[in-house]
C-alpha cells in the first residue's frame, strides 16, 4: 500500500473517532448513557488501530530497507555512514 493510501485510512479512521466521540457526547448521551459509554469505548481502540495499519509495511514498500545495513564498512574509522556507497576521500598530506 502506497503512503498517500496509508494516510488516507489513518485520516479516515481518526476521523471516524472523533466522530464517534461527538456523536456520543453530542447526542446519544441524552438518549442513553450507556450506549454513550460504548460508543466512547469502541472509538478509545480506534487510534492504536490506525496508528498499526498505518504503520504496516508492505512488500513493495522499500523505505525500510536500509542500504547501509549492508554496508561491510560501516564500523571503519573513517568511513561516511550517511552516503554508504561512497569511500572517504583522501586527505593530501
């Protein structure tokens, strides 16, 4: 799933939350209290539920492969670990 998609849907479910909490507050509480409670209940699960889908990783997601992971250099004095596929140039002397 592409990151504009995963935004959406957390988006969407977060709005769906605080829907629900204004609907429960706004409205169902003067009909019945406990069916405010649950509405409340449901929309507290919401958030780590979007906050997991929307931090899912796909396998066509590449932006948690990491280049310098497989970096055999990457503990060398020396060595650039922000840009992995260069060496370290040459100091004159």
């Amino acid at each position: 799933m592409q990151t504009r998609r995963r935004r959406r849907y957390y988006y969407a479910m977060m709005g769906v939350c605080l829907g629900l909490f204004v609907l429960a507050w706004g409205v169902v509480r003067f009909f019945s209290v406990g069916a405010a409670v649950g509405l409340c209940v449901v929309a507290m699960v919401i958030p780590p539920a979007a906050a997991v889908f929307a931090n899912k990783r796909d396998p066509d997601d590449d932006w948690w492969n990491d280049p310098r992971w497989d970096d055999p250099k990457w503990d060398d004095p020396g060595h650039d670990r922000d840009r992995p596929d260069h060496e370290p140039r040459d100091k004159p002397q």
